[in-house]
C-alpha cells in the first residue's frame, strides 16, 4: 500500500513538472522569438505544437529500443540535451536558430511527456481518484508559473527556473519509467480483456461499454478531434483582438486555467465519471457562445474567460480519456498520450485557416461553419453514453441476471435462494 502511494505521488510530480515545464517553454519561447504586437506569438507556436506531438508520438519506438537498464542513461542524455537547446534559444539571435533549437527543445519535452503518461496508464488501475489527480497535476503546473511572471523579460531567471525543472523531470521519469514487472503485470491484464467489449472501470463507469475497443476509441478521438477545432478557433477569436500581454504574462489566465483542470478532474471522478459528457456538453455551448458574443461586439475578456477555464477542463478530459482507454488497445505506449497530440495537431491545422476566415468572411458566415461542429460534437457525446445522467450495465451477463432477480416477486426470490442453499449444502455433502 505505501508503495503504491509513494508511486502515485511520484506520478503526480511528473504530471505537474511536466505541465509547467510544456506551459512555461511555450512563453520562453514565444518571448524569445515574436515580438510583441500583431500575430507573431500566435503563429511561432506552429513549429515547438508540431515538434512536440512528433515527440510524443515517437516514444513508442524508444519504449521497444531502450531496454530497462538503458533508461537513466537515455533519460539523462534526453535532459542534457533539453537544457543545451534550452540555453541556445537564449543566445541565438537568428530567429531561424532560435526557432530550430526550439524545435529541439519541444521534441524532447515530448518525449519526457510521454515517458509520464506510459507510467501513468500502467499504474491507472492503483490511483482511487484518476482524473482528480490529472486535474490537479496540470492546476499546479499552471500556477506555479505565477511566481515566474515577473520576469518574462529576463530569459536568464527563466532558463535557469526552467532548466531545473527539466533536470527534475528528467530523474522523476528515470524511477517512473514502468519496470518489466508492473509491464508484465499490465500485459497479463491486457491479455484477458483481448477481444472483449471495455468493461466498467472507477473511471468510466459503464459507459462505452456497448463497444469494443476499437470503436470506443474512433470515438474519443473524433470527440476529442472535435472539441480541439472548437476551443483552437475560440483561441484564434481571442488572440487577434487582445493585447499580447494579457494572455501571457497576467495572472488571471493562469488561475482560470488551474481552476477548470482541477474543477474538471474532481467533477470527472464523482460517481464513476457521470457528469462528464454533461460538464463537455457546458463546455461547447459556452465557447459558442463566446464566440457569438464577441463577434456581436461584446468584451473580449468574455472570450478569455470562458477560453482558458474551459482549456483547463478540457486538457483534464483529453488526458484522462486516452489514458484510460490506451490500456484496451494494442499499442497503449502510443495512444496513451494521443491527446495531447491530438491537441497540438489540430492547433497547427486550424490556427492559419481559422486566422483567414475570422479575418475575411463576415461573422455570420464564421457561425454557420460552426455548425456542423456542434451538431458532431452532440452525436458522438449521445453515441459513447456520456450524456446519460443514469447509466445501467448494458449487455452484461451477470447484471442482467442480478437485475432481473432484483425485479422478480419476494416469493420467486426466496425459491431461487432456498434453491441456491440446497445445492450449496448438496455439493457439501
């Protein structure tokens, strides 16, 4: 029991030093590469999405490479290699260095965010409260870039915060990093749901359990797909009508941010899941609504609320989604972190299109091409169950039989026990 508490708040470590370190080299970077003003910050976090995502999708390959005695030395050689390109965007003066060594340095983190959320989907079936402690990772991750605020202009304070930080991630991942024997213990588990319909969990309760795998997970990644395009456009409504400052260096953000991941986790965990879809469901009318106010004219500090508190919740369902269901399929270490992929990849597709077309079409014309996105965002929440507030077994053998003896008569209840204490007492004899 202590070991698996030690492990969980090893986890819990890794998850915030990741989140800070993700979040906090987002804005070094963007300080280090754009200027303030017009749509430079927007569009330089093209190259560090992609360069992440390729991160996060290459450590399959690494997981198969590096045996288990090879990973503090691949680890420590991914650090080193994290705090050099750290400290080359610092020294560079050519944006286009600054923007390779970025490239880099977003690859690695990638790689080190991966190597946590593996070791979180092998441990997943040992934490009580799973989405809980995604949400509260990714909420002190947030706010511990608070203190580092004041002094966005000095990148030294900033590289030497981050590059500890780095450093810390680095040794947390090397003693995370799943041994052979929780793989075993995690393979075993597999194998014996291998080919079966997703079965009710702490997490998900009983919903998508009318599916097998497969078709679960094409749903979440299409919801999950989704809900990116809807929250990247209300980003890109927000970016071009605000000041550069007030997005990335106020507080207000920051604590809106760690309020809906934690708020999303602690609502996600409460009766196995039920109020998911519901709070998504909240989530997607206000962001449309957001977007409507603004276009009407409205305060663009609406926009921003609703924008990095509904991010928060977002970033704890992403995570917690494809965390869960990777442990069904056949490539977990890969679909483990697919979310935070997924994220990034639709950032880099739909950041420039929805720049043109806010800045060319009307917005009449912005709403209507909205609409197909709520329309597909309600269809696959009704089409997982996530909208049901009530959720029963479906499909399951031993719950159809112990629903239907709780809705059989009192005298056809006690025949089938009396029956049952005989056989018992036969089988005795």
């Amino acid at each position: 029991m202590g070991n698996a508490k030690r492990e969980n708040r090893l986890l819990f470590c890794a998850l915030a030093l990741f989140f800070f370190v993700f979040l906090e080299s987002t804005l070094f970077f963007q300080a280090n590469l754009a200027q303030p003003g017009g749509h430079g910050p927007f569009l330089s976090q093209f190259p560090i999405q992609g360069a992440s995502a390729l991160g996060l999708l290459a450590f399959p390959l690494n997981n198969r490479l590096v045996g288990e005695k090879g990973r503090p030395v691949f680890m420590g050689t991914v650090t080193v290699l994290g705090v050099a390109s750290l400290v080359g965007v610092v020294f560079a003066s050519s944006p286009l260095v600054i923007a390779c060594m970025g490239a880099v340095g977003f690859f690695l983190i990638g790689l080190a965010g991966a190597t946590v959320y593996w070791a979180t989907c092998v441990r997943s079936r040992s934490i009580a409260r799973f989405a809980t402690l995604i949400g509260s990772s990714h909420a002190l991750g947030v706010l511990a870039q608070i203190p580092l605020l004041e002094f966005t202009s000095n990148h030294l304070v900033e590289a030497v915060v981050l590059s500890a930080s780095i450093i810390a991630l680095g040794v947390i991942n090397a003693r995370i990093w799943p041994p052979r024997s929780a793989l075993a213990e995690f393979s075993a588990q597999r194998e014996q749901r291998k080919g079966k319909r997703l079965e009710s969990s702490k997490f998900a309760g009983w919903r998508l359990d009318h599916m097998t795998p497969r078709t679960a997970v094409i749903v979440i990644f299409a919801l999950v797909l989704l809900f990116s395009v809807l929250f990247n456009t209300l980003y890109t409504f927000i970016d071009i009508g605000s000041p550069w400052t007030s997005q990335y260096t106020n507080i207000t953000p920051r604590v809106l941010m760690a309020v809906g991941g934690f708020a999303g986790g602690v609502l996600f965990d409460l009766h196995r899941a039920r109020y998911l879809g519901i709070a998504m469901f909240w989530m997607m009318l206000l962001s449309v609504g957001a977007m409507l106010g603004v276009e009407a004219g409205g305060p663009y500090v609406v926009g921003e609320v609703v924008y990095f508190l509904g991010s928060g919740v977002f970033m704890t369902f992403y995570t917690a989604v494809f965390v869960w269901i990777a442990q069904f399929l056949r490539a977990p270490d890969l679909w483990c972190s697919m979310g935070r992929a997924l994220n990034n990849v639709t950032a880099i597709a739909i950041g420039a299109p929805a720049l043109l077309v806010i800045n060319l079409t009307s917005p009449i014309a912005v709403v209507v091409l909205l609409i197909p996105l709520i329309i597909g965002i309600n269809a696959l929440l009704f089409a997982a169950g996530m909208l049901d507030l009530n959720p029963r077994p479906r499909g399951g053998e031993t719950g159809g039989r112990a629903g239907k003896q709780a809705g059989a008569p009192p005298r056809l209840r006690r025949q089938h026990h009396a029956r049952s204490s005989g056989n018992k007492r036969a089988h005795a004899c």
